[in-house]
C-alpha cells in the first residue's frame, strides 16, 4: 500500500503544475498565448551595457503587475480599449522597499487626443509585493 502510495504520488508530481492544480482548485498553466510561427525575420538586439535600455527589476514588475490588477482588474478580450493595462502607462519610484507606482491612462493608445480627468491611480507596494496603500484620482490624500 505504501509504495503504491509513493507511486500515485511520484506520478502526480511528474505530472506537472497544470494536472495538480486542477485537483487541488486551482489554474497555475500558463496562460499566454503562444504564437503559431515565429517571425524568424525579425532581428533581436544584443543586450549589452554599452547601448541605451530600460532595465526593470523583479521587484518593480512584480509591484506594477499588483498595481494594474488593482486598478484594472486581469486584461479580458472583450473589454474597451482604454480598460486594458496596455492602454496605460506606468512610472515607479523605489524608496528602500517600497515601490510607487503612478498608473495614468494613455489615450493616444486607443487613437483618442484627450486625456479624462481622474482617470489614474498612485500605489504604494512593498518588496513583497504587498499593497500598502492605494489613492485613486479624484480622492482626498488624507481621509476626512
């Protein structure tokens, strides 16, 4: 009984993430679409230090992702243009371990001139990816 045991277990976890997942509730497949062909055309640069880039580090990716799925919510594919992460921009400032994160939608994204009011949001996130503190546009910086 034991090694059957050892056995039914071994083989969950040869598996995959995806198969285990899906018996313990939830989706850890990756979800990205991938593409059909390649453009084997296209040149990918050389990252060297030599040439201008930007350079973003887990920890400030990992506090944009917590920020745009506050404010946003997940990217779904029947939603407006200006509701998607992509249609926004995003600047960060790191202070010790806590990462700002300033969220402002972009209209030229969606082919519009005109920027809303209160359209964006400022976050504070730590390194661990915790949301500390959240202003929308619009809110009063201190609570009345």
């Amino acid at each position: 009984m034991k090694n059957l045991s050892v056995a039914l277990l071994s083989t969950l976890m040869l598996s995959g993430c995806a198969h285990i997942g899906r018996l313990l509730g939830c989706d850890c497949a990756v979800t990205g679409e991938r593409p059909e062909s390649q453009d084997l055309t296209l040149e990918l640069p050389r990252f060297n230090a030599s040439e201008p880039k930007v350079v973003t580090d887990g920890v400030v990716l990992q506090a944009i992702r917590v920020a745009a799925d506050d404010f946003l919510g997940r990217d779904r594919a029947d939603e407006a243009c200006w509701d998607k992460q992509a249609s926004h921009t995003y600047q960060t400032i790191q202070k010790g371990d806590i990462v700002f994160v300033r969220i402002d939608y972009n209209p030229a994204s969606c082919g519009e001139k005109f920027h809303s009011l209160d359209s964006g949001a400022t976050y504070a996130i730590d390194k661990n990816g915790r949301l500390l503190r959240r202003l929308l546009d619009g809110e009063p910086q201190r609570p009345l």
